[in-house]
C-alpha cells in the first residue's frame, strides 16, 4: 500500500457523545481534517447530544449500546476487523482501556490515545493499566504541559511516547466583542462547567458571602449539569444565597452566555486544559481561574486574566475583588486574552499539528512493514 496515495482511514473511539471537552474536540477533528487524505468514523459506547452534529457532518458513526465490559470490548473488536483502519484514535479511559486492547488484538498498525484531564480522581489500578497499555500506544498525546507532567510522574509513562498539542478553537464561532464596561450595581459573573468535584463549585459559593458583602450588586450564574447539583443547589440555600445565584442546567447558547457576562470564573481543583476558558478569552470576558494545570498555562496573572489558589475561598474573593477594584486594567487583560487564543489556541493550528501525527506515524509504520517484507 502506498499511503501517500491513498486515504487513511482513522476510527475515533469515545464513551458517550455528551457535550463535552473530550467530545468536542473529537467534532473539531471530524469537521476539520482534510477530507482527501483522511476518513474518520466514530465509535461510541453510548451515543448523546453530539450525534446530531456529528450527523450533519457526514460522519460515520457506530453506537454499541449499553453492554457490558466484555461485550463492549467483543464488539469493538470486530468493528475494527471489518473496518480495517490504519490508525485507532481512542479518547477516556473507557475508551482508552477497551479501545487499545481490541486494536491490538485487531493487529491495527497505529494506536493513538489522547489525554485530556489531569486524572485525581482516578485510583492505583487505573493508573496501572494506563502504565500497562500506553507500552503498545504509538503516540500519548496530552492537552497541556500539565496533562503531559502528570502522565509522566503519576502514571508512569514513558515520556518519549507524550507529545502536547493544545486543545484549540474555532475563532470564527467566538467573535471578539471588546471589552465591556462593569457595572458595580449589577455585576453579572458565571462559571460554566460540569457539576462534578473537579471543577470546584463548592469553593466560589462560599466565597460569595464575602463577596455580596463588599459588592451586593453581584449575581453568579451557573452554566452545566452534573452530579453535584442537588449538593450545591442546597449550599446556596443554606448560605442564603438563592437571591444571588441562579443555575441554568446545560446550555447550548454558550456564545449569548458569554457576551452577557462581566466576569468568567473557573474555580477547578484541577483541570487538563480548560475550553470553556479559551471560549471566554476569544469572546473578550475577564477570566479568573485556579492556579493549577493547564489553566495556568493559559492565564498569565494580571497579564492576560487573574489567578487564584485553587480550593481557596479567600483567594477566589481577593482575585474578583482585585478585578472589580481595577475596572481599569481590564480593557488591556482582555485585549491580551484574545491576543493568546489568536497566537497559540487558534483550531487550525491544532488540526495542521493532529495531520501530522496521522501521517508521520502511518508512514513510519508502513516504511517498517515494507523493509520487512523485503
């Protein structure tokens, strides 16, 4: 086979198809690689919102239902019998586990995973397979020097086998709006993220106290479902605070969201990347964000956004009172927010970077199998 010649034929393997950072890059990628040198198709464990858009593309997608762990991995399997696929692309640890092991029993000649979390929440034995199949990945991509840092000291991966590639964005969907001048009777701050531990919610409403105290024209809302509504929804509650902050559930207008808001805070605990932050700079909204992972990777404190202890209610109380202290200042962060997306967030950069791997790797591996033949 002369690959050169010929498309290469690449199967994305994913959990579900939910409305998330995962999963939209994974949209980026189908919208946006060269449609003459590659075929994408997904294959999901469960399907969700994003099927619609990964239709409208012309995608082919395969949805094995709710099965369990071997059934998944049997059916996986033959999928990439059939398919024959030059490169597996798997994304998530589901994905990752089940996805690698059926590619390598399929005899598929390029394994790719991407990591795109800073993985706290995952234990030893997880760790351990990650360890254990990352020895038969062609290529680790991470999202951040963070992801890459962590895959390296906490799993135990083989740094030679990590490559970083930013997760990017389509600037042309985030119109930069300039910035917006803040109104100290009534401020209008958000946080748009899953309710789950991660992402530190908790952390922002206790703060809030204080917050109102000094600026009682402050209203937060909260943009994204998860487990943890019911939990933070009785936090506000019990802090009186249901006059101050209003939860919206999953959105889909997060454009029309962002140019509403004054203020865009992302209070993780730990964070791969942070989408929703980028989203926010190309827009033009101020970010405060955790000190941590990929997001200070992003931010530059004081410079291009503010900067906060993560965890740290006291902190994320000094960096919103600095910026409402320093209206001033904000016009020139903002400005240099957009600046950093344009330079070195910008999706086709990403997509150019994701091509190259595809075809360097393929060539690579093909070029071995074409001495041995020989």
């Amino acid at each position: 086979m002369n690959i050169t010649d010929n498309k290469i034929n690449i199967i994305q393997i994913i959990p579900t198809l939910l409305r998330g950072g995962a999963e939209l890059l994974l949209l980026d990628l189908a919208k946006n690689l060269d449609r003459n040198r590659y075929n994408i198709s997904i294959l999901s464990f469960k399907g969700g919102p994003l099927e619609k858009d990964f239709e409208e593309q012309g995608i082919e997608m395969e949805i094995i239902g709710k099965k369990n762990k071997l059934e998944i991995l049997w059916q996986i399997y033959k999928y990439l019998k059939n398919k024959k696929p030059q490169i597996v692309h798997t994304h998530l640890f589901g994905a990752d586990t089940w996805g690698r092991i059926a590619a390598i029993k399929a005899r598929v000649p390029v394994i790719i995973t991407t990591e795109h979390n800073i993985n706290l929440s995952e234990g030893y034995f997880k760790r351990l397979i990650k360890k254990f199949l990352s020895l038969f990945a062609d290529r680790i991509i991470a999202v951040s020097e963070g992801v890459k840092e962590y895959s390296i000291e906490e799993e135990g991966i083989n740094p030679d086998k990590i490559e970083v590639i930013y997760n990017g964005i389509d600037l042309n969907n985030f119109p930069f709006r300039g910035s917006k001048e803040i109104s100290l009777e009534n401020i209008k701050a958000g946080v748009i993220a899953r309710l789950r531990e991660q992402k530190g919610h908790i952390f922002l409403i206790r703060a809030l106290p204080q917050i109102i105290n000094k600026y009682p024209g402050f209203r937060l809302k909260i943009i994204g479902g998860g487990e943890l509504e019911s939990g933070l929804k009785e936090a506000v509650s019990r802090l009186n605070l249901n006059k101050y902050v209003e939860f919206f559930g999953d959105r889909q207008d997060i454009l029309q969201i962002l140019n509403e808001l004054d203020l865009f805070i992302l209070p993780s605990l730990w964070e791969g990347l942070g989408m929703s932050v980028l989203e926010a700079q190309a827009v033009g909204v101020p970010v405060l964000v955790s000190n941590t992972g990929g997001l200070k990777e992003i931010v530059r404190d004081k410079i291009n956004g503010v900067l906060f202890e993560p965890g740290d209610s006291g902190s994320i109380f000094e960096a919103i009172d600095w910026a409402l202290r320093n209206k001033a200042e904000l016009p020139k962060i903002v400005s240099a927010g957009r600046k950093n997306v344009e330079d070195n967030f910008d999706l086709r950069q990403k997509i150019k970077k994701y091509e190259e791997v595809y075809q360097e790797l393929t060539l690579r591996k093909y070029e071995k199998l074409r001495k041995l033949l020989n």
